[in-house]
C-alpha cells in the first residue's frame, strides 16, 4: 500500500503544471525521450494492446514538415520546441499481441474493424495522457495540441505505413514561464461528478 | 524549472503500479474521490473541453446495475471493489466553453459532429489517463476495464443524458496483491517510437 506524494509532487504533475506555448533554450536528449517511454510503456492500457506509435520531431526538417501540416498559430510553437512528438496509433495493434499478450491468442478480440479504432483511439489517448504526465514526473514540460491537419500528417509522416495514424502532437522542452496565460478555469466536483 | 521526481514516485506511478483485480477491506472515502478529482481537472484538454463525465459507483446497488452490463470475468472484480468509476463523456460539451474557455466563443470550433465525437473521446479518454495516475499519486489503485456493453451502461445510467456515453470503467481501492498475476512484457524504446 502506498502513501500519497508529497504536494510538491502533486503541483509538479498536476495542480500547478501548465501547458507550455515556448521553451527555454536548454536542450532535450535523445536519453531523456527514452526515460519518458520507459516510464509510458507501463501505464496500462486493454489487454496490453500499447497502440501508440511516438515519432519525436527533434531536427529542424522533421519540425518544419510537421509545422506545415499545424494551424498557424501553431507553426512556431511546433518549429520553436526542442522537440514535437507525434502521439499517433496503429490500427493493426493485434499484430503485436502474441508477444504483448502471450498466454491467451487475443487478437479475435479486436477483429472488428470499428472496434479495433475505437480501442486504437481510446488506448493511444490514454498513452497519451501517460506521456504528459510522465514528462513532467521527469521535470519537462508538454505542449499538447490538436490544431492540426491529420490527414497532411499521415501523409507526411506515415505514407510507407498506412495502418499508422496521427492522433495529437506535443511540444516537449523545459517551458518558458513567459510564454503562458492565466490558467483556464477548472470546475468543482459536483458540476462534472456524481457518486452513485 | 523542475527536478525529476524520486524513483520512489516514479514507481509508485508507473514502474511498479499494477492494475487491480481485487482490493484489500479498506474503505475509500468521498473526499478522496473529490480529492482524485481535484488533481485530474488540471489535466490538460484540448481548449479546456473537459469532457469527462464521472459517476462513482460506491453503493452495492449502482455496482450491481453496472456489473450487470459487464462481462462475466468483470462483474466481480466490480461487485467487490470499494469504488467503481465510470469515466463517461459528454457529447455536447462545447455548451459549457462559455465558463471554461471564456476569452473567445469556442463553440463553433466543434460545431461538427465528427469532430465533437473525436474530441470528446480524444480528451475524455486523456482525463482517463489523469485519473489513473492521480489515484496512484494519491496512494489508490485502480483496475480499468472496457469489457463491458456500453449501450447497457449508456441506458442504465444516462438515460435521462443521453449526450453522456460512458467510455471505459475502472475500479478504485487500496490493491490485494494475491490478486494480480505476472506483469504482462513492455516493449523497448526502438519497437514503438521513432526520433525524426
């Protein structure tokens, strides 16, 4: 059984974490991409289907091809960022469950094509919100964003591997204080919670 | 700027964490639901939707009418837990931007309905990533499920919503060891991720 974390763990992951829209110029190292992945791989997901695929965005070609796919006031955030992951998800996840999930053959579960999406979706989201809150569990910060062409990105980056698709993109670095807003407004328990 | 934080912390959100079956006789009390809560709503979400919409199952009664909807494996494990969580989403969410996004009418950013839906998956299934990992950081465990009937779950509890659809579930308690089996194999860094 464990106790909580301290609150300042608590303020760094959640209550005073924002989203970044610029970063300090202080680089981000290929090792610490692999300790965020080494900490996402174990964040459950169903039947330990692990249906995101990451592509980190850390030259300046991969950044700009990526920013010309993103809204404009994108762009700069995309090609500023020491680094923009790309949080897509593979549609045929199955493939890989012999070795993720050996003591049972589950890719019958999934043979549905919609099922398939949908688990696709779900699981790479919450791997998603695992990468952002492990980010910050290792002292960077995130940038998630959603104001993008899907469609380009894929094109872009996955052509060679259709069944492959973009679901958000991040921005990754240590985040300028200067470059972020007032936080947004959050409600209390009983506007968006019940107990039954 | 943050520190990492300690492998303590970090196992206790990701390395060692494990998804529970069964949970020790322990009771889990509505403030540390609330509690749970006033970690996840600082969770990013795209233009601050905050789709989800939770209902804590902790009556024997709302338990039973969920395992009702469940497979057979999954009915006990959330008879028994102290709390299961349904994480649900609001389909029509853009009606409360006006109070969480209130710089810019948000609205029409998710006028279409393909969109909406994709948006309240993407991001409510994010705020299911928050939620297992702020009840980890709290000292909780959790068990989350999708094998269950959403259109069941979506007529026995948002009848009365039905711009609610229920997205996954998930149990909550203080975790029983005995009722966890071998840690399922994760992937390293080079078969799911790539640096561009």
């Amino acid at each position: 059984m464990s106790e909580p974390l301290s609150d300042t763990a608590l303020d760094q992951l959640f209550r005073t974490a924002r989203s970044y829209n610029g970063y300090l110029d202080k680089p981000v190292s290929a090792d610490q991409l692999r300790a965020i992945w080494d900490l996402v791989k174990f964040g459950p997901t169903s039947a330990n289907v692990l249906p995101s695929r990451i592509v980190w965005c850390v030259s300046d070609a991969a950044k700009a091809r990526l920013a010309a796919c993103a809204s404009d006031a994108n762009k700069p955030k995309i090609e500023s960022a020491p680094v923009t992951a790309i949080i897509a998800m593979d549609l045929e996840f199955p493939d890989h469950l012999p070795t993720l999930f050996p003591h049972v053959d589950a890719r019958p579960w999934f043979a549905d094509e919609t099922v398939r999406q949908t688990t696709a979706m779900r699981n790479s989201s919450l791997q998603g919100g695992y990468f952002i809150l492990a980010a910050r569990a290792l002292g960077l910060d995130t940038g998630p964003m959603s104001g993008f062409d899907n469609a380009a990105v894929d094109a872009a980056f996955f052509a060679d591997t259709p069944r492959v698709k973009s679901n958000f993109i991040s921005t990754l670095g240590y985040g300028d204080p200067a470059t972020i807003f007032g936080r947004l407004p959050r409600p209390d328990f009983d506007l968006f919670n019940t107990i039954a």
